[in-house]
C-alpha cells in the first residue's frame, strides 16, 4: 500500500477519535463498550483526557514516522492513548501517552520487536 492511501485509511479510522472520551474500568459504561475510540471521545468531552488530534502532534514532535495503528486503553495504571509508529527506520514501535498530560509514559517508547 503507498503511502497516500495508507494516511487516508489511517485518517479515516482516527476520524472516530477527533472528539474521545473514556471510563474508569470500573464504570458500567466500561463493561457496555468495547470500542476504545467511544471510550476516548467520552473522555475528551469530560475533559480527563486530550483529543487525539493534539496526542498526534505531540507524538509526532519526538517520534517521526508513519501512525499505523492507535488505540485508547488504560493501562499502566492510568488512561492511554497507545501509538504504533513506523520510524524512518522502518522499525515499528509503540508509544504509550498518558491521556491526560500527553506525556509519553516511561518505559513504553521501546520497539515491537514481538
């Protein structure tokens, strides 16, 4: 796939996402949907978390490289915005940022080398 169809494809799924909002695990809200990017547009229209559009350009500033997947999850004790990027490298690696400061979570911006 080039490059020009794999950003429309990647816009379109993170079009979903542009408002995100979310749940604390132990929500009701939580066990009725699985969709993380529901999850995410909640959270943003709470205002716990930042929308994707603004973790994108943070993301961007210290990793450059091709978005390939993302997704809003909690984890490491905290909610999520989980990136797997394709560096210029053409190593794929996922980067954690914590939803609500944007700051990448420590430990998390290693390569998937799995």
């Amino acid at each position: 796939m080039s490059s020009r169809p794999r950003r429309l494809a990647l816009a379109l799924l993170l079009g979903a996402w542009w408002s995100a909002v979310g749940a604390a695990p132990g929500d009701r809200e939580w066990a009725d949907d699985d969709h993380s990017h529901d999850r995410a547009r909640r959270a943003v229209e709470r205002g716990t978390a930042l929308p994707v559009t603004e973790m994108l350009q943070r993301l961007r500033e210290r990793y450059p490289g091709e978005v390939v997947a993302t997704e809003y999850e909690y984890e490491f004790q905290r909610w999520v915005y989980e990136f797997k990027v394709i560096d210029e490298d053409g190593h794929l690696r996922k980067v954690h940022l914590d939803a609500a400061t944007g700051q990448v979570v420590d430990g998390t911006a290693e390569d998937d080398r799995d």
